[in-house]
C-alpha cells in the first residue's frame, strides 16, 4: 500500500467521524491500517501516538515504533480461520482492544498493524468502527483505509459476538477485498 506516498501530511489519520460522541473521551477515530512493515518504514512520517500489533505466537516484533506499554497493545494470535486452531484468535483479544481504544485520548493517532496489513489488523479495524458506525459504513470506511483489506473472517466473527451485531458485521466482511466500493 502506498498510502504514505501518496497522502499528504494533513490527510493522514483523517477522522472518520467529525465528532465522536459515543467514545468516552470523544476519539473521532484517527486510524491507519499497515502491515509490519509499512509502520517500520513509515514511522517518521506516521507518527502514530498509540499502536495495536498483532503478532503470531512465538514470533518477534521487528524494530517497532518505540511507544510507552500503556500506548502499545500487543495481541498474540495468528491468522487462523478455524476458531479450534491453537493459535486462533480469543475473544479476549477483542474485549482488550475494546478496552485500548476506549482509553485513547481526542488527540490519538491510531495505527494498526499485523504482518501483511491485510487480514488481522484489518479485522480487527473493522470492529472498531463498527463500534462507532452500523456495519456497512464501517465496511465502506475499511475500505477507504485499506482497500486491499480481507479481514480474517475469524476475528471478524469474534468482534460480531462481542458487539452483539447477530452477524451483520461478518456479512459486510464477506464483501472483501473489493477493488470498487459499493454502497
């Protein structure tokens, strides 16, 4: 993705919302999805003030954005689809990104990463917005941020449960990745 090359300095983490109300601390939602590497070689120019890695287990973080642990959630799950899988995702995973982003700051600059920048971190992504918007703006913003997104459909599903949307959410999950957005 070459979001830092093509965005300007004023069109990073552009808000999502104008205003956010619903989150405890009004955090509009200043977001940028990437793989691992992308935050390493964009760090200077992302600047993120708060970080979400996901990494499989027993793998190591590579010369990551030096953030405070109280500004970097790292979650421990690989990509797996199959909830029995030993390294799937656990709904902890999602109730403790829920409860970072819920302690973020107005004037937090959100970045989200995994490996690829395409299944988990976009998932996960996904479940946050829809936190804050019905499942198919949340799909539509997804995609504005990452348009080669395919979120794990596992993680997906975790954020569905815990929103209580009774499967709307993995429904618009099921419309990626998608070259075009349609409304």
């Amino acid at each position: 993705m070459a979001l830092a090359a093509q965005a300007t300095e004023g069109e990073l983490y552009r808000p999502v919302l104008a205003g956010n109300p619903a989150h405890p601390s009004g955090w509009p939602v200043r977001v940028i999805v990437g793989s691992q590497t992308e935050a390493r070689h964009n760090r200077a120019f992302w600047t993120p003030t708060h970080l979400i890695s996901i990494r499989a287990p027993a793998t190591r973080l590579l010369s990551m954005i030096e953030l405070p642990p109280e500004r970097h959630l790292e979650l421990f799950f690989g990509d797996a689809t199959d909830p029995d899988a030993p390294d799937a995702a656990r709904a902890e995973a999602i109730s403790a990104t829920f409860a970072f982003v819920d302690g973020l700051p107005e004037d937090a600059h959100l970045l989200i990463h995994c490996l690829r920048g395409i299944g988990r971190s976009t998932a996960l992504a996904l479940g946050i917005l829809a936190r804050y918007m019905a499942p198919e703006a949340a799909a539509a913003a997804l995609h504005a941020l990452r348009p080669e997104a395919k979120p794990n459909r596992h993680v997906v599903g975790l954020c569905d449960a815990e929103l209580g949307l009774k499967g709307k959410l993995a429904k618009q999950a099921l419309r990626f990745p998608a070259k075009v957005w349609k409304g």
